[in-house]
C-alpha cells in the first residue's frame, strides 16, 4: 500500500495517504530517492521531499498553492503553521486557448421518463414548491397528509421549505423568485402544486411572469387565503396531480440526455486525489456520450483558474468566465471579506492549507473537456458538455443551484461526510474509506479504494458512471432513501 502520492512531476510536496509517522522512511520512485518524514504527517496532509525557502512557493498540482513562510527541509510538514496563500483580489485574465476535444463514444441508455414537452426525467414526482415561507407549515401538511397518492410510478411527494417571498426587494426578491420558478421548471417534478399565501410580494402575477408558459396539467396553482380550508383544496388539487403523474412510465432514454451536477463539501487532502478526479473522469466520460455536466462553487476556483480559463471553447465563453470569476471576487470585497477566506477548519484538519490547494483539488471534478458555457444563478443548462455555474462554496445553496439549472442528479464528494440532500438526487462520494466504512448510511460510493492501492481513477470512474446510471433508473441514493431533501436560496448574482 502506497503511503504518499506525488501528483505531478512539478511538485515539491508529497500527499500522504495515510498517515505516516516520525522516522518513517517514504520511498519516492518517481525520482528515485526517499524522504524521512521529519514529523507525524496526518492522512491527507502535505510533506516536503525538497527544500523550500521561506517566501518559495509550495506546487501542488503542478500549481502554486501558497509560499513558505520558513525554511522547510524535506520531510517537513507542509500546513498552516509554515504556508500562506498568494491570493488577493481581483485579476486581469487573458485567454490562451488550450482546448482538448473528447472522443466522442456511443451513449447507451437509461431508464427514464419522457416528459410531455420532450425532456427527460429520472424521477416522476410530485412537489410542492412554497412561494413564501408563512405556508411552509400548510405544505409540510400536504405531504404528510397526502402519502396515499404515491402509488404506481409515482417515486413521491416533496416540499422544500424556505423563509422568503416577503418582506424582499430589489434583487433580492428577484433571486428568489427566479430561483422557485426554476425549480417548478425541473423535469424529476412530473407534478408541481405552487403554494401561496395571498399578501406577499412575491404575487401571483410576479410568479407567473418569472415561469413564463408552462404546462396547466403540470402545475397547479392554491392561493391559501382565497379557500376555506387550504388542506382539502390542496388535497383535490394533489389527487388531479397525481392522476396525471401516473401516465408517465420509465422508458429507455439516451445517455445524451443526461445533466449531472458536481460538487465538493467537507473535503479533505484526499479530495482532489481520489474523489474528485473520479468525478471529472466521470464528467469526461459523460460528455463524451453528448451528455451535461455542471461545475459550480465559484470561490473554490479562486487560486486555480488556470486549469480552467483556457479550456474555455471560444472567447465569448471566456469572458462569461472572467465576469463569473472576477464578479464573485468583487462581492466578498463589497462585504468587506478578502477573496481568500477559506478554507473551512474542517478542510484543514483533512489537510487543506490554503484555498489555491482546495481550489486545484475541487477543479479536478471538471475533468479535462472543454468548457461549452458558463451560466448565470437560477439559468438552465442550454448547452451540451461541460458547464461552469455560478454559485457559492455553501453546499446547499450550491446544490439546490444545480438543481435549478436542471441537473438530473448530483454527485457530492466529501472526505468528512455530510447527509443532506438537494431536490435532485444527491450521490455522495467518498474521498477516503475510513469515512466510507464510518458512514455507511451517508455514502454512495468509496474512492478510497485508489488511496488503498486497490483500485485507479479510471476503475473508479468506471464503477462510479455505473452507479450514476442505476441511480438514474430509478436506483435511490442514501439521502433519497432517509427522505433528505432541502433548499437554500443565495441572496447574489452577476450578470454574465
């Protein structure tokens, strides 16, 4: 069993896949010599194999990740107390195409559903999607209340809670309502009940306005305080719903029309050596069969941007890219919080030290296809391939992002572990197996495994687009099965 990796020829530092003690000699065949590890190196975490002057940058990825701020010899612990990062604010991006087009490969099939306007689905559900947070208790009612209309090819009944649709304005009532309007939009949904109160600002014409034409066997709308007893209209509304969500069946349907999200949270020094590279073969290998894949959590590219500008595939995309960016930047400086305020104490127990070294770790799910476009918060994937979203580091928040630009299904990678679940059903990766074994009601799937020496990323990716394809025939992730299904809404946005 290997104990460290040194990921590209450029670096300067080792990762230690498991942890390694004081006096341990660390065999590095790639350049044919051994380190003794100078001090315990916790699993995850970063060892020097060369000397590095204090103010020398530390390359990982082949990338610099920060600099020194001592003396380090080899077999130094490389972390928080001895490395800084680089970053600072905003940067002027010029593009240098280095494009890698995939080989195209034939899609196969899933088994899904046909939606009546031609999209596919991988669930056939119904949801109740609150306009404003005063109904969230009727709609939790309703589908408490209502369990007995889940039958037949129904997968089930949801609703995603929320505290907005009032007492907002300017473009942060925009947010929100562009946001539930994408998600009434969202195919898994074969059914939708759109709640209201009736005095909020988020009104009924506002909200039709947002979800333009649509569906009137498909989505219903209840305005609460115009009946007498909202829980018996919504309950006949429900079963109409459900008669019409019971036509659909699961039909053979191309790979082609698959959209996956991806997303990291709780990583670890692992991340971007087992899970997160699995993802982006994953992602390779989708695009390769005409599918979708969407790569969101803006501020985990800062410090890594070079791994992605250039692959943009024209230079309109590229400027999509540099506002997307450059726009998140500017919204920690209004706040007043420096662009670098990150990583989370979690990531740096796991051995994260600097946001350029999570950052290089969470682009790896990006694989290397070009990318096709770059979209705004609440807009829906247009464009086959590889897309970069706009949204922030906070998981749920970001997940329920992917979920409105239309991903089918999620894959979340995590070295800690965490058990929520977005709209879309939410597939968690581990980086490491201790946490698979430890979390066995949390996680999907084990790229452990590489770390171990059992298994390469390729195996892995194989095994992972196999699941993906169960999952996306009807197979229930660990969080689907605990009903673990939320939403957060974020409160900014740039214009792309």
């Amino acid at each position: 069993m290997p104990l460290t990796i040194h990921i590209n020829p450029a670096d300067n530092v080792v990762v230690a896949l498991h942890p390694i003690a004081r006096g341990t000699a660390v065999d590095l065949p790639d350049l044919g010599y051994a380190v003794t590890a100078a001090e315990d190196i916790p699993q995850g975490h970063k060892m020097a194999i060369a000397p590095i002057a204090a103010g020398e940058n530390v390359i990982k990825y082949g990338f610099p990740i920060g600099h020194a701020t001592a003396d380090a010899a080899p077999g130094a612990w490389m972390h928080t107390h001895n490395l800084k990062t680089n970053l600072s604010g905003e940067v002027a991006y010029t593009y240098h195409p280095d494009l890698h087009p995939l080989t195209p490969a034939e899609p196969g099939t899933f088994l899904g559903f046909r939606r009546a306007d031609g999209r596919a689905a991988i669930r056939n559900e119904i949801w109740i999607i609150p306009t404003v947070g005063c109904v969230n208790d009727c709609a939790k009612a309703l589908v408490r209340d209502n369990q007995d209309l889940v039958t037949g090819t129904i997968d089930g009944l949801y609703t995603f809670p929320h505290p907005f649709g009032c007492s907002q304005t300017g473009h942060d009532h925009a947010q929100t309502r562009k946001l539930l309007a994408a998600l009434v939009r969202h195919p898994n949904a074969a059914a939708v009940l759109v709640l209201s109160l009736g005095c909020e600002n988020l009104t009924h014409e506002q909200f039709l306005e947002e979800l333009g034409d649509y569906d009137h066997d498909r989505v219903r709308f209840l305005t609460c305080q115009e009946v007498e007893d909202e829980l018996a209209a919504g309950r006949e509304i429900l079963k109409e719903l459900a008669d019409y969500a019971g036509r659909f069946r699961r039909q053979p349907i191309p790979v082609s029309e698959l959209v996956v999200g991806m997303k990291c949270g709780g990583s670890d020094g692992l991340s971007g050596v087992t899970a997160n590279p699995t993802i982006g073969r994953f992602s390779d290998m989708l695009c390769a069969r005409g599918g979708s894949t969407v790569l969101t959590e803006v501020p985990e590219m800062f410090g890594a941007e070079g791994f992605l500008m250039n692959r943009c595939r024209n230079e309109e995309v590229f400027g999509k890219a540099v506002r997307m960016i450059n726009g998140f930047k500017e919204y920690f400086l209004r706040h007043n919080e420096v662009v670098y305020e990150n990583p989370s104490p979690g990531n740096k127990q796991g051995g994260i030290t600097t946001l350029e070294d999570k950052s290089c770790g969470c682009v790896q799910k990006g694989g290397s296809a070009p990318i096709m476009d770059v979209i705004g918060y609440g807009d829906a994937v247009t464009t086959k391939g590889l897309n970069l979203l706009y949204g922030p580091g906070n998981d749920l928040v970001s997940a329920t992002a992917l979920t409105a630009a239309g991903a089918h299904l999620i894959l979340f990678s995590t070295g800690r572990g965490t058990p929520f679940g977005a709209p879309a059903p939410t597939l968690k990766v581990a980086t490491n197996t201790q946490l698979a074994e430890k979390k066995p009601a949390w996680i999907d799937y084990n790229t452990g495994v590489i770390a171990d020496g059992k298994m390469t990323i390729d195996e892995t990716a194989r095994g992972l687009y196999d699941l993906v394809m169960e999952v996306a025939s009807g197979r229930k992730t660990k969080a689907e099965e605990k009903g673990f299904r939320e939403i957060s809404i974020f409160k900014e946005g740039v214009t792309l």
